[in-house]
C-alpha cells in the first residue's frame, strides 16, 4: 500500500519531518512493549510512563525534533486516505501491513500504539492543542477495528456497517460490500452478493433480510435506523422503508440493541420465537 508523499494529498513537505515521525512512533512502541512486559501486561502501568515527565516523546519544545515528529504524526494520521471505506479491510489483515510514505514505512502496530500515546497526552493540560485532533482522528477508528479483527475475531455485519459510518465513498453501495469479507458472522460469501445494477435502498434492505433471518440477532438491525426514510425517497430510484437504515448518514445515536445484556432479545416483538423471513 503507497501513500503518495505529494503535498497536494497533505503528506509533509519535509522528508526529514517524516523520518522524525515514524522515529517516534517506532519509540512509543518501544515504551509500550517493554512497559507491558514489565508490568505483566497491566497496561494502566505503563500509561504512568507516558506523560510530560518523558521529554522523548512529550512535545513541549516547539524547536525539538520531538515536536517536529509529532507535526509528522499529525498530518499523517489525518490524512484522508483513512477515511476511505475500501482500506479498512486492511486493519483486519493478520498480515502487517505497511504503510509508505515516500521512503519511510510504518505499519498497524506503530498506528495502534500512536493513537494510545496521543491519547493519554491528551488528558494533561499542557499538551499541544494541536496534537489533540490526533487520538480522536480517523486513524482511531483503523486502529479499533486492527484490534477487534486480530484480537477479537471480529465483528458481526452490522456492527461494521455502523463502525464505518464516518467513512467515504464514491459508491454508496459499497457501504455494504466493501466489508463483506470482514464480517464474522457472513459464514457463506454468497449470503449478500455485490450486485451494482441493483439500487442503494435496495442493497441496503438486503442487510435488513439477512439480519432477520439470523434468529440470534432479533430485531436489532432496527437499531440502527438513523433517519426517516420519506425524507430520502427522492434520492433513491425505489422508495426507502422507515425500517431501513441510510448508512451513507455518518451521524447516529448508539443503537439500542447495543445497551442491553442480551442484544438479541432488545426488540423482543416474537418472543421466544424464531422470525420468518417472507417475500
């Protein structure tokens, strides 16, 4: 995978500000691997390690090559190459995959442990309020999902479609299908198949009938509804249900569903029974 290091996509101008950037990374790293493997893998301990007291990585002086790496991080991390629907499945690839920017690379593991760093020096005062967009950046989301695919075993297709809200497209239906292979509980890759002459309201109602055919999953993909259908049906070439969700809205409350001890029965319309599925 090739990050173009042209100024026009944001990358930093200055080779020398990327090489201080991965440098650092590549030291949060180390920090947090040695720290876990001291402290038994408690990692509350070792956040007491990341704080201003570490001038190697607390970027205080503007000056420093400290800083300078973190202005790397910045425009790398907030890229919109990580806004894309399509690179995700990168996150969940066993495999590390690298990431190039002119003639540096870095990887998941140095993105995940730089979104940890970035967070924990958020909460002291004294950390640059411009490094603050970093934790909470798209990149979060990349490192999120790298932990729940290696880690985890995943997420079932609903919980993607609703992770990935925030993520662009040029093609709305591949809202859907770009995360087909991702999803754990898509035992059968003929379950939903990519089918573009179909509309978006459409490939969007399949995932409707492929939840409700799943009797553990109840009613939960009501859940993540976000807005009325009608005020969307000029858009659609079919009309859009109320009970369809628009996963091309980035907005949303938490779903319901995902509040409850048993999700499966939080829309407990049948009871004790299974749905049926009918055309």
């Amino acid at each position: 995978m090739h990050i173009p290091s042209t100024a026009g996509l944001g990358i930093p101008h200055d080779a020398e500000e990327v090489r201080l950037a991965v440098s650092l990374m590549a030291k949060f790293h180390t920090i947090i691997r040695d720290g876990l493997a001291k402290h038994n893998n408690d990692m509350s301990q070792v956040s007491i390690t990341i704080s201003p007291d570490n001038m190697d990585i607390f970027p205080e002086n503007a000056d420093s090559d400290c800083y300078r790496g973190w202005l790397g991080i910045k425009e790398l991390f907030e890229h919109s190459y990580w806004r894309r629907t399509w690179i995700y499945q990168e996150a969940t690839n066993t495999d590390d995959v690298p990431f190039f920017c002119g003639g540096r690379w870095f990887n998941m593991a140095l993105v995940c442990v730089t979104v940890s760093v970035a967070y924990y020096l958020a909460a002291f005062a004294n950390f640059p309020v411009r490094f603050r967009s970093i934790a909470p950046g798209p990149t979060i989301h990349m490192a999120g999902l790298r932990i729940k695919g290696v880690i985890r075993h995943g997420d079932s297709l609903l919980e993607l479609l609703d992770y990935l809200r925030t993520t662009e497209r040029s093609e709305p239906r591949d809202k859907v299908y770009a995360i087909l292979g991702m999803a754990v509980d898509l035992s059968s890759p003929d379950i939903i198949v990519p089918d573009y002459s179909k509309s978006v309201a459409d490939v969007y109602n399949d995932v409707v009938r492929y939840s409700l055919s799943r009797a553990e999953q109840g009613l939960q993909v009501l859940g993540y509804v976000t807005l009325p259908a009608n005020r969307l049906e000029e858009e659609f070439n079919s009309p859009f249900p109320s009970w369809v969700s628009n996963y091309r809205i980035h907005g949303g409350a938490n779903p319901f569903c995902t509040c409850v001890a048993d999700p499966a029965f939080a829309y407990s319309i049948c009871g004790a029974k299974n749905l049926i599925v009918q055309d």
